[in-house]
C-alpha cells in the first residue's frame, strides 16, 4: 500500500499522524486477507485533515470492503 499526502492537507506532522493511522487501520483491518493481489494507492485529501479516526477507519473500511466486492464479481 502506497500514499501521497500532498502539503495541501497541512504540515509535516498532519500529514505524517494520517499517514500512521491509515497504516495502522489497514493493519489491524481482519478482512485484508480477502483483498485480491494488487498495488493499492490512498491519495489523502485536504478535507481529512479535519476528520476523526473513526471517520478515516469508517472511510477506508467502507473503500475497501467495495474493492472485495467488485472483485468476486469480476470472477
């Protein structure tokens, strides 16, 4: 899994706290054995500069529970 965290979203030490949550939240997500093999990129837009983690976890699991699904559909 790749990132880019454009110096839009904010300073160095925002960008670097979402791009350790995103990580962490990726890691402890159970269902990321079901992901097919592929490189995975997330561009960070400035609006989540304001969000909570439990607005990105949300966000990223909903993404990514849709690549699963569009996947075994594509089989």
């Amino acid at each position: 899994m790749g990132m880019t965290v454009s110096k839009k979203v904010g300073g160095a030490v925002l960008r670097v706290r979402l791009k350790r949550r995103i990580r962490e939240i990726f890691r402890r997500w159970s269902e990321r054995s079901r992901l097919p093999a592929f490189d995975l990129v997330v561009h960070v837009k400035p609006q989540m500069a304001t969000a909570s983690f439990e607005q990105i976890q949300s966000e990223l699991r909903r993404l990514l529970r849709k690549l699963i699904s569009n996947s075994q559909q594509a089989s």
